[in-house]
C-alpha cells in the first residue's frame, strides 16, 4: 500500500501539472490546481503518517523513513499554501498587467512539476536517484524565478542555474567518488543504495570517502544556501514570483539539506563524526555571520528574508555539526518551523509590494494603519521567524543552543547567540519602520484576496499552534526523525 500511495502522491502534481496545461479556462486551471495540491498534500501526509506507524518503509527504488516523512510534511504542507496563495496573487498580477493571462496555465504547471521533483527527491532510496532529483528541481525551478522575464528576472534566473548547477557538479563529482569507494570495496551490485553503502561502511576507502563528503558538502550545500556558496539566493528569491520564492526558501533549501543528511549517514560511518563536525560547523556559523550584514543593509524587503533563509540555513548546519540528540532534535523541528514561517513571510511580502507598488523597504510605511491583518501577520511572522516566544521557531532554536552548552561547547554556543541578536536587531528594526507610523498617500490601494490570507493565516496558525502545543503525532516524528539521524551518523 506504502508503494502505490507514493506512485499516487508522485503522480498527483504531475497529472495537475499536464491537467492545467490541456485546460483552457483560467477558473478551470484554479480549481484543478488547489484540488491537486491538497490532494497532494494529503498523500504526502498519509505517507508520513504509515512510516509512524509500521516504522521504515523499503520496497524497490523507494525509501520512507521518519525523516523522509518529515520533508514529506513540509513539501506537501507549503505546496497547497503557495497554490492557495498563488490564486490571490496572480490574479492580481494579471490585473496589474505584470502577467498575462495566457501564462497562467504555465505558471501553475510549472509549479506543480517543480512540488513533484522535491517530492522525487524524498521517496527515493539511491543517493544517486537523489542527485538526479535535486537537479531536476533546479531546472522546473528556474522557468519559475526567470516567470516574469525582465531583464532582473532573467539576470537571477541565469546567476541561479550558473551558481547551483556548479554546486550540483561538485555534488556530482563526490557522489561519483562514493561510488567508486564502493566498487573499490567489493560491493558492485546495488549502486550507491543506502542500505549497499551502508552494509559496506567498514570496507570503503576512507580517504575517497573524507574526498567525497567534501564535494558533497559544497555542492548540496550551495543548494540549500549555506555561506559562502549562497550567492544565488537572494537574487532568485527577490525575483520570482511571491508564491515561488516561498517554495524556494521553505521547500527546496529542506530538500537540499535532507540529501546532504543522507550522505552524512554514509560518510560518518566510515570516518566517524568529526571531520563532518567540523564543516558543519564552520560552514553554519560562517553562514550565520555572514547573513548579519548584509540584513542590516538590505532596502528590498524579499532580500532581507532571503538572507534570513541562509542565517536559518545556518543554524540546522550548526545543530547537525553538534550532533546530539537534542541538537539534532532541534536541527528537524527548525527544519519544518523555518520553511513554514518564511513561506509566510514571502507571502506577505508578495501582498505587501503588490499594495504598496514597491519592494523598497524604506518606502513601506503604516502597514498596521493601511493593511491591519495584513500588518498584525507581517509582525507575528517576523516575530517567529526571529526565535520570539512563544512562537515556534523559538524552541527548535533554544533546543540548538541549549545543546551546543551542553555538549560542552559554549564558546560555540555564544557566539552563535551573539549573531543571533545581530539578526534580531536588524529584522526588528526595518519590521517596526514598516509597521508602525503613518502610511504613505495612496498605499495599500484595492483589497487583498482572501485565498492569499487563508494561506498566510493557515500558516501562522501552524507557527503559533506548534509553539503553544506540540502534537504527540508531531513529536513522535521529530524524535524519530532525530534518533535515525543519531543513528545513522553514530552521533557525530
């Protein structure tokens, strides 16, 4: 039942895909779209919840565990909010006459072919099925960051494909190296299957090995944003349609940070934890300082949160490289808390500048006077988003740092804090200048939709409800998600 529920969850937003192709009507293409994604969302939900009841699930090319289930929560959670998003805000776009009506179908296409490859990149079993994934995503995704085609849209789009397919070529090169390691070993017949590299740790060479995690950790690492490889990101982020950049930060950087757990796996096995240690380490806490300045320079307002996804980045590097049961425990609620409080915030971003004709944050004024639910969302998302209690992000934040003390590291731990307040301080002080204070003459003209606030209060509903109660279903998988990474990586 677990195979062909995945070919199901697969499948969906796939045939959505090709469905608001061969649709004619913009109300069809709609209606088609958020049925597919919620019932995408649904599969994705229901595969999650049998691997929390009959435990990992193995069968051909496909591979489900609770930290694949996880992912599967959040790539399935932030699809159906940024198609129910998307429906408010393209609408407005085509109303503008920034879009044209005839794009529609591709749009909505393009962004369900890029949920199936995130979803591809999850279910597989085969580190190497995983690469091919991880490229896919970023081909569906960059027609999406270039949607708008003007000369910005394109310039970003051309810095993403350069950027990651460099990052990925690396991940390539030291994904071939595994493989090679396990030819050297003897263990030819099911290549770079977990399980094979697994059962052949002890025999690999660990020189090719402590090589290939190093191409690994840059390539994927380039993908999921980690400093200094992140230079794509804020350029792509600020560029793409809001609903897009949404997925880009909260979906598609997870999905590169679950791929390098898995080679993680492998790679500890062989070497132990503290070459891999070491450069998560340096590469989370160097992301986090390096996302500090440039936050407090920013003056668009969707690079200012692209730069907080490479801090938040960041911190899930930092709790891996500590490598504890809490860290870890911490790096997967972080992991889920991150994508849906900053897909919030794009989205909001995307009401915003469509209201107020900019993306300038100095030109942003009066949100709460102008736009009250839309301004009391924006505060509480950022509020999140900057580890505020009781707001979710708080916890998985504490969790880390609490840990890094604990594991008798606080020279770490501080000066993980002390960034930390870096960013507050930078976040919090373009947040109040928006908010507060009187809007400019002829702000926030027309209303937002009301699919576009479903999605954004649907969202901090999640960020709030998980920071005031934890689920035992929700904890039971972040415990279980935690434990098979101490597993797998021998606990660093």
């Amino acid at each position: 039942m677990m195979y062909e529920l995945t070919l199901i969850a697969l499948g969906l937003p796939l045939a959505t895909a090709a469905a608001s192709l061969a649709a004619r009507r913009a109300g069809l293409v709609k209606v088609l779209n958020i049925a597919g994604s919620l019932l995408t969302c649904g599969a994705a939900f229901a595969l999650t919840a049998g691997v929390l009841r009959d435990g990992p699930f193995a069968y051909k090319w496909v591979y489900l565990d609770a930290l694949s289930g996880l992912l599967l929560v959040v790539v399935g959670l932030l699809t159906f909010t940024a198609t129910l998003f998307s429906l408010s805000y393209m609408d407005e776009e085509v109303a503008e006459g920034r879009v044209r009506p005839g794009l529609l179908p591709r749009y909505y296409a393009l962004l369900q072919l890029f949920a199936f490859t995130m979803l591809a990149v999850l279910t597989v079993e085969n580190l190497g099925l995983m690469w091919v994934g991880v490229e896919a995503t970023t081909l569906a995704s960059t027609l999406l960051v270039a949607f708008y085609f003007n000369r910005p849209a394109l310039e970003a789009a051309w810095k993403y494909v350069m950027v990651c397919n460099v990052g990925i070529l690396f991940a390539l090169l030291g994904t071939i190296l595994l493989y090679y390691a396990q030819l050297s070993a003897g263990d030819g017949g099911a290549a770079l299957s977990l399980a094979a590299l697994a059962g052949a740790s002890g025999r690999l060479d660990p020189f090719l090995v402590k090589l290939a995690f190093v191409f690994i950790l840059i390539g994927y690492g380039t993908k999921a944003g980690l400093a200094p490889m992140h230079t794509w990101l804020p350029d792509a982020h600020s560029q793409a349609p809001s609903p897009v950049s949404g997925l880009l930060s909260g979906a598609l950087l997870s999905c590169a940070l679950y791929v390098l757990i898995r080679n993680l796996g492998v790679v500890t096995a062989v070497l132990g934890g503290g070459f891999a240690q070491a450069g998560l380490l340096l590469f989370g806490l160097l992301s986090v300082a390096v996302a500090v300045p440039f936050m407090l320079v920013q003056h668009d307002i969707k690079r200012l949160l692209a730069y907080s996804s490479v801090e938040h980045v960041g911190i899930v590097s930092f709790g891996l490289g500590i490598g504890t049961p809490l860290a870890l425990y911490g790096a997967a609620f972080h992991i889920l808390n991150h994508a849906v409080a900053k897909s919030a915030l794009f989205y909001l971003a995307g009401i915003i500048s469509q209201r107020y004709g900019t993306k300038q944050v100095m030109r942003i004024r009066g949100l709460l006077a102008a736009m009250p639910a839309t301004g009391a969302m924006f505060l509480t998302a950022v509020l999140a988003i900057v580890g505020t209690p009781p707001l979710n992000v708080f916890f998985s934040k504490f969790a880390i740092v609490a840990a890094a003390f604990a594991a008798g590291r606080p020279v770490l731990g501080a000066l993980l804090l002390l960034l930390l307040a870096g960013v507050f301080a930078g976040m919090m002080y373009y947040t109040t200048r928006m908010v507060f204070g009187a809007a400019p003459a002829g702000a926030a003209a027309g209303r937002t939709g009301a699919c576009g606030l479903a999605a954004v209060a649907l969202s901090l509903l999640w960020v709030a409800g998980t920071g005031l109660y934890l689920p035992p279903w929700l904890d039971g998988l972040l415990t279980k998600a935690a434990a098979q990474i101490f597993a797998a990586t021998g606990g660093l």
